[in-house]
C-alpha cells in the first residue's frame, strides 16, 4: 500500500512549527506494516490543491494535515472540493457539534468558524472529539473521473485532535484495506549503552537471513531502537536473535523510553529515588518529573553545580574536594551517598562532570564524567564516562547513562 502525507502550514516551512505530526503518523502506521512513501510540506493557501492532485496521482492513500480552520488561508477543505468537482453543503451534525462546543463556553458560532461545517458532497465527516474543524474521507470513487484510485483523507493540524482521528478512524479504515495486516508484526527493540554500529555488527548478519524480515535501525534520544517488520514467525525469531546477543542493554519491547522504566519499576517495588547533580544541571529529574506518576517515587532532587553547594547540601568535605577535584569517583560517590542520608530515599543518582566546551584539562577533557550510584544497603557503585561533543548532547547522554545503571541495578544487571 503506497501512502503519502501532505502537510500544510506556512508555520513548519519557517520552522517556527516543528512538524511532529508526519513522525507520529509515520511510526504509527509502521507499527500496521505500512511505510510512509513520501512527505510533503507545503504553505497555506492555494496550493495545497497541487500537492493533493500530485500525491493521489501516485498514491493509495493520502493523508493531509492542517488548513481545516476557520481563517480565510485555511483552504484545504474548498481546494479538495475544487479539485475533485464537488458542491459545498452545510452539514447539520457538524453545525450541531459547533454549537454544542461553543454553547459550553458560553460563545456564539461565528460566522467564520460555521465554514467548518461546510462539506463537499460526498464526503464523510470524521467527528472531532478536540475541537471544532471536522476531518473528511474521501473514497477513491470520488476521484475517479479523473483516473485516480486514491483514499483521501483530511485531518485537522493540531496534534491534540489530530492523534484521535488517526487512531479511530484512519487506522480502523487501513486495517481493513490490508489483506495480510492481521498476521503482519512490527516490534520495537529499544536498545541503551551500545552504538548502532556496534548493534549491527552483534545481529544484522542473522537479522538479514531471516526470510521476510523487515529491518531497521533508529537513534533517539540516546537509544537505538531496532525496528522488526514481518511475519509474526519471522519477527519472533528475529527478536530471539536480539535478545541473545543485547539482553541486558534492551530497556523495553513496547517503546517506552528508560524513564518510564524506572518510574515503573520503582512504584512496583515501592521505593523512592533522589538525585545530586552538577554537570547536568537538573537534566535527570526533570527526565523523571516527565513521567506520570512520578511523585509517588521521586521526592528530592539537588543541583549542586557550586563546589559549595556540594558541600553545603549533601555534605561533600571540602578537602575531598581539594584533594581529588570536583571531577572525581571520590565526589561523585560522596554526592551520591549525601543525596541517600539526607533525602531518606532508597536509591541516589549523582553526577559530576565536565560539560565543555571549556573548563577540560589534559586530566580530565571536557565530556568526562562520573556518575555514582548509592543504595540503601548496597555498595555504591560509580563508572566514568566521557561523552564530548555539545553541551545538551552531553547532557542527554550523560542522564541516560545514569538511568541505565539505576535499571541496571534494580534488576540485578552488572554494569558494562
């Protein structure tokens, strides 16, 4: 099945707008065994209608996003209708939606915002749940004068109402349309602490002998998430594969990211988690505080980016300090056992480091780090890293990493 996206809006060619929406759809139709074949991103106004024209020419299905609103460059509705020859007409079940929506606001139904309820003839309205602009279908028959054989569909913009349309009533529609989408499987291996290099050389030559394996490879968010596409048989044994040669660097099979993990795994065995930290200037916590739920197992955090601070907040000696450097197993290993006693929680990240880009010495370059671990009733762990490159870079792997050896820790992994 060849499907295209068309999204519209002056706001993402500017980049004042990241387009988040062709990632979301893109992933989500992945997961149906269904690849994205082309984007396009065009600017609000007229020529929307081209892109639309261009794209069912080619495709089974076209997906378009934006330009339902009630503003007079909102044109994706009439372009479509002009294209494909049809008559506007009020439709009633929108205009009751409208009223309904606005009555609850104590508003009146504008007239700029009634053109929402205007819908070419033939066409289904797809309710929106989240807002006021309706999306439409468009089956193939509708374009057919016109030689085409393409599933039309247009969605409004806005992620919030967009994301509920996709999963009712787009992907209810392609299910149907795929004759092997039943058996079809797409797993997401997420994979913490090791290259994409490094994984394609422990597994790509098994993956690729695995008949009608689909397979792909993704860096987010300092993970890679290994993509497994096919046949239910070809996907469990390509994961096996996986699992052998990865087990304990795989942190989930159901795209949740690590900090989702460790909120998990935290509220299941009913402890609380605290955290020191310097270089990265509060980065962990707020990776934490991300999660929902994270307030019944996270309770204390510190940025302790002043050697003072260090030692007046979690107790660090000043000559420790003196003696080894801020920038050391000795500190790191202190912050983390102070965050434990004073915070009274079970588990205690620390890290101290060199974020660049000045500030490195010949000792101690710029992207070194220590990350300790301090646990109650356990030996506190430290490793060192060093992670150079830009400051938010360093940062992001430098909190993966210390949420890697919590996890690891928790379930009784060895550190690598």
């Amino acid at each position: 099945m060849n499907v295209e996206l068309v999204n519209t809006g002056t706001e993402l060619l500017l980049g004042d707008t990241i387009n988040t929406n062709a990632a979301w759809i893109g992933q989500r139709l992945a997961a149906l065994g269904v690849q994205v074949s082309r984007q396009t991103i065009v600017p609000d106004g007229v020529v929307i209608r081209v892109a639309i024209a261009e794209a069912a020419q080619r495709a089974d299905v076209v997906l378009v996003s934006g330009g339902l609103g009630p503003t007079n460059d909102d044109l994706t509705r009439e372009s479509t209708a002009e294209l494909l020859s049809l008559d506007m007409e009020l439709n009633a079940g929108v205009m009751q939606h409208l009223s309904e929506y606005f009555a609850k606001r104590g508003k009146p139904v504008s007239e700029a915002t009634q053109r929402q309820a205007m819908v070419p003839r033939g066409a289904e309205v797809l309710h929106n749940h989240f807002g006021t602009a309706p999306g439409l279908y468009f089956p193939p028959e509708l374009s057919a004068a016109l030689g085409w054989n393409a599933h039309i569909f247009l969605l409004p913009g806005p992620p919030r109402e967009l994301k509920p349309m996709v999963e009712s009533e787009v992907e209810t529609r392609l299910r149907n349309w795929l004759p092997d989408g039943a058996s079809r499987r797409v797993l997401y291996l997420k994979v913490t602490g090791v290259g994409e290099s490094d994984i394609v050389e422990a597994v790509e030559k098994r993956l690729e002998a695995i008949a009608g394996l689909d397979l792909g490879y993704c860096i987010r968010n300092g993970d890679v998430d290994v993509r497994l596409a096919g046949p239910q048989a070809a996907v469990d044994e390509a994961a096996d594969v996986v699992r052998a040669a990865l087990g304990d660097c795989i942190v989930s099979e159901d795209r949740r990211i690590i900090e989702e993990v460790i909120v998990q795994l935290l509220q299941e065995r009913g402890e609380w988690l605290a955290t020191a930290e310097s270089c990265t200037g509060g980065t962990i916590a707020n990776r934490i505080t991300d999660v929902s739920g994270a307030s019944r197992v996270f309770g204390h955090g510190w940025v302790t980016y002043a050697n003072e601070a260090k030692h007046q907040h979690l107790g660090v000696p000043t000559e420790l300090i003196e003696t080894h450097g801020a920038v050391s197993e000795e500190v790191a290993r202190a912050m983390a056992e102070g965050a434990l006693r004073n915070s009274g929680a079970d588990h205690a990240l620390a890290v101290t480091g060199v974020a660049g880009p000045t500030g490195g010495t010949p000792e101690k370059p710029v992207g070194t780090v220590w990350i300790a671990l301090a646990t109650k009733g356990a030996e506190t762990w430290a490793q060192k890293k060093f992670s150079p490159g830009s400051r938010d870079r360093f940062k992001l792997l430098t909190s993966q990493a210390a949420l890697d050896m919590l996890r690891r820790r928790m379930l009784g992994i060895a550190l690598r």
